[in-house]
C-alpha cells in the first residue's frame, strides 16, 4: 500500500515544510511524497543506532601498596637481627659518648702518667662473668637437649656448646686458691627467662640462641684479650677454644635459622627483634660484672 501526502497529514509542530515541486508528473508527485513520509516516519521513529544508556566511566584503578621491607629482610632474620644489634650498638655509644670523655679526662689527671685506660677488670668481677655466663648456656644447651619440640633439634651439637669449657676454667680457678662465687642477677634473670621463654614461644626463644652465641664469638673475643693481657698473663682460656672455625659453625646455625624463619610470620618476626634487643641488654649485664 502505497502513501500520499493526503493521507499523511502530520502536525505542523513535528514537520518541517514540505518540499515543492514544479512539476505535475504523477511519478515526481508520488517521490516527493514519499520523501515526506519517509520524514515523517524519521522524525517519529527513534534511531536505532543511538543508545539512550549513559555509558559509566570505569572506576580509577586501586594502586597495589607494598610493605617496606625490614633492613636486612632479603638475607633472612639473622640478617635482620644483626641490624638491630649494631643499631643499638650505635645508639649506646652516642648516648655515652659525652660520658666516657668525661671520664677519660679523670683518668688522665689521676693517673700522672700512668696507665690511662678506664679499662679496669678484676679478677672476682671476671668470676662472676664465668659463672654466669656458664648459666645462661648451661640453659640454652639444655633446653635444646631434652625439648622434644621439633625446630629445637636443628640446633643441638652444633659445636659452639660452651658450657664444658667453662667448667674447665672454673676449675683451674679454684684449684688456684680462688673462691668461685655462685650465679646472681642478672644470669639468674636471664636463665629463668629463656626456660619460660622457651615453653611459650619456639622462635622468640630460638632468637635468644642465636644472639648468645653471635654475641659470644663477635664480642668475647676481644674481651678474652684484655682479661688475658690484664689478668691471665696472656693464659688463653677454654671459653675462647673451639675445635673447629667458630664463625663456620655460627654459619651453620644461621643457615638453620633463616630456614625455620621462613615459615614464621611477620609478626613473630618482629617479636624476634624486639627479643634481640633484650638479649643484649642481658648480655651486656653479664659483661659489667668484669669491671664492676
């Protein structure tokens, strides 16, 4: 069915003016029409073509936040314990920088030309330091014996067991006349904290282990040297011997730790370092007894 312009008559408001032609051909007459109907049918029928849903923008994509690793973190907790060590090393150096020069100067003036080094040990104060410093490994060497707690068996005979050389010297001691003092704070602090250090928390402990015997081979050794040189007429002492390399074993051991270390958390990770921290606030407790 074929459309004209006179059955096609739509509002004035929706149609533009329709095209005119001069000519009366019934075949010109009928394409215009058709033109106008086609408007018609364009101006009423929507396009399919364009959409009418507002198209929403994808929302900013979230930026990934890494955490900052620890100082040492890539290497291990070993590594990362050695961090803390040495920045709190640091720290007690600056906070008594001004003290130690104070002292120096006192020395100085009271010496009149001797001996100046504040350095001063004694032989009690070094007993003391032997009997608590075999204490505390009596302690660790124990508790890694007869735990049956599985991390603990990593660490037994790793040959850096120190407690049987100190037996040794104790006994040369006494055998020279000298009264051996029995244990005191702070190894009898620092042994009753590792043992319950050791039911509650396997890594925090293990921290402690590790510190003790780092702290031993790294610091005793020039400690051994002064007491020898000042004391012991150059006497090299048991504590100070092992059979084989010391720093090859103490690898071992952290080799062992780093290990176990990867399967704990971070935050017992970070209970590890703030347990180093203690250790060598026990330790340098222990040391005092030389010189005090």
């Amino acid at each position: 069915m074929w459309l004209t312009a006179n059955s096609l008559q739509p509002p004035q408001l929706f149609l533009s003016t329709p095209p005119t032609t001069t000519t009366t051909s019934k075949n010109l007459t009928f394409i215009t029409n058709t033109r106008t109907s086609f408007s018609l049918l364009c101006l009423c029928s929507p396009n399919p073509n364009t959409s009418t849903t507002t198209t929403t923008p994808p929302p900013p994509k979230k930026r990934n936040r890494y955490r900052r690793l620890y100082p040492g973190e890539t290497t291990g907790i070993t590594e990362e314990m050695r961090f803390v060590a040495m920045r709190l090393r640091n720290t007690n150096a600056t906070s008594t920088t001004n003290e130690k020069q104070e002292q120096q100067e006192e020395d100085e003036e009271s010496s009149n030309g001797h001996d100046s080094d504040a350095w001063h040990p004694s032989i009690q104060g070094f007993l003391r330091y032997l009997v608590d410093t075999k204490l505390v490994f009596n302690t660790v060497e124990r508790i890694v014996d007869d735990s049956d707690h599985v991390s603990y068996a990593y660490f037994r005979k790793t040959g850096l067991e120190r407690s049987e050389g100190i037996a040794k010297d104790l006994e040369g001691f006494e055998q020279q006349g000298l009264a051996i003092p029995n244990p005191r704070s702070p190894g009898l602090t620092y042994s009753k904290y590792l043992e319950e250090l050791a039911e509650r928390s396997p890594p925090l402990f293990l921290s402690h282990f590790y510190n003790i015997y780092f702290s031993h081979i790294a610091g005793g050794q020039v400690i051994a040297k002064k007491v020898s040189e000042k004391l012991l007429e150059g006497k090299e002492l048991e504590l100070y011997r092992w059979e084989d390399d010391p720093a090859e074993l103490l690898k071992g051991v952290r080799e062992n730790l780093n290990m176990l270390a990867e399967h704990w958390t971070r935050d017992d990770k970070n209970k590890c370092l703030r347990e180093t921290t203690k250790s060598f606030r026990y330790l340098g407790q222990i040391v005092r007894h030389i010189i005090l």
